[in-house]
C-alpha cells in the first residue's frame, strides 16, 4: 500500500522535535507508548533490513535499555532513536504512529478518538490556538477518507487506550 509512504503534516516543528527528550523514551519495554506497526510497514522495515529482533508480536516496535546517563527514568528508548542527536534512523520510514505523535488513535470502548498526548510541551502551550484546531481539521479530514478508515480498521493494533491524554474528536 503506497499511500503509507505519503507523510502526514507535522504540528510540532522538527526543530523543537529535536530538542526534546520526551518522546521514544519509555519506562517499561513493554510500553503501550511504543509505536505498532501496520501490516505494510512491518515488511518495508524488514525489505530495509532492519532487524526482526525490534518487532514484537503484538506488532510493535521492542524498546531496548537505554545506555545514556540522560535517559535513567526512562530506562527504555525505541531502537531506532539516535541518542547522540536526537534524531529516528528511519524517519523517512517511520511508523505511521510516528508520523501522527503527539495526536493518538485512541479505543475507548467502541469509539475510535483522535487524542493528544498533553506530555507534548509544545501541544500543551497551543491547545486552545487556532494553530491547534486547524489541524485537528487537517487530521480528522485525513481519517474521514475511506481509505484511512479501512486502514485503521485493518490494523486494529494500532488502536490503543492511552491513559493521561487529551480527547480531541472521535473519529468513528
């Protein structure tokens, strides 16, 4: 499915990205936090020869221990984070949670909601902007796609129930 490779619009300037410490830091290797994987993107990674060993079966993405001093209460780091510049060795192939992070696809009982992981400082500052609810506008015209609707539907690892995150609008 080629659409996968079409990247979605990043909110959060990379610049700012780059300088945090919040994201693919986890403190549980078994993290709900970690990226899942869509069926396509588990075999591009593996065409790409990265290794099988960073893919459980629930179809995502093993953190690995951290060795930085920086990441001690994290304990974990996704396997593809660059510690040494903060930046994802895959990002032209990264997960399409990636793409979407800090805004998660959220289960909550049958209802399927797009949310916003509020440990984003920059999100945190800009929830109420008109930055904010323009692309809230973007992302929910992007899932009312058929195609993005059947996507969703035949990943159901990728709907996950976050805790401590902000709903934003349900998408179906």
């Amino acid at each position: 499915m080629k659409q996968l490779r079409i990247l979605i619009k990043q909110f959060v300037p990379s610049e700012v990205c780059l300088k945090c410490q919040g994201c693919c830091r986890f403190k549980e290797q078994d993290s709900v936090w970690a990226p899942c994987l869509l069926d396509e993107e588990i075999q591009d990674l593996i065409d790409t020869d990265i290794s099988k060993v960073y893919l459980t079966l629930g179809k995502r993405i093993s953190p690995v221990a951290s060795s930085s001093n920086k990441d001690t209460e994290a304990g974990f780091i996704c396997p593809f984070l660059g510690l040494e510049d903060n930046k994802c060795k895959i990002y032209m192939k990264r997960p399409f949670e990636c793409q979407l992070y800090p805004f998660l696809i959220n289960l909550r009982g049958k209802k399927v909601i797009l949310t916003v992981d509020l440990n984003c400082q920059y999100i945190k500052e800009r929830l109420n902007t008109k930055e904010f609810k323009e692309y809230v506008g973007y992302l929910t015209a992007f899932f009312d796609s058929p195609a993005q609707i059947k996507l969703l539907k035949e990943n159901p690892q990728i709907l996950q129930a976050y805790e401590e995150v902000s709903e934003v609008v349900e998408l179906f």
